[in-house]
C-alpha cells in the first residue's frame, strides 16, 4: 500500500462498533491531513467505515482485506470541511 499513516489502531478482535469509536478516538488526535490506518476483524467494519467517511468530511484513500483482516486509510479531514 502506498499510503503511509502517521498513526496506526489495531483494533483486531474488536467486535463491532468499537473498531469504528476507536478509530474516531485515534482521529481527535490527529492534524488534519494526517493519515490514520485502521486494521480491523470485524466484517461489519467495512460498511461501517464506508457510512462514517461519507457523513465525515475525511477521506478513505484506501481500503483493502488481507485475509481476515480489513485495512483502512483514513485522511483526516481539515477542520473547515467538517
């Protein structure tokens, strides 16, 4: 993968919906245009994640399943576009 994350949750075994709070947690951290990679086991992450860019202001650059696991890219969002 080609995006590189400033910051990296690993939120494996994780049942749903905590990949997705953690992962809102480990964003209030981050400068806007920081990237966070989220690796999840959940199968609902992947729709889960997909809602919350689309209702977010952030950007998911990429995304990508590597067996049982579900990567995720987030960019953050500036704070104007939110």
């Amino acid at each position: 993968m080609a995006v590189q994350p400033d910051d990296v949750l690993d939120a494996r075994g994780l049942p749903c919906p905590l990949p997705l709070l953690k992962a809102k947690q480990a964003l209030s951290r981050l400068a806007p245009g920081q990237v966070l990679e989220v690796m999840a086991t959940d199968a609902g992450s992947w729709r889960d994640f997909e809602t919350f860019i689309a209702q977010s202001g952030h950007e998911m650059p990429a995304r990508e399943e590597r067996g049982e696991v579900y990567h995720y890219w987030i960019l953050k969002a500036g704070e104007a576009s939110r």
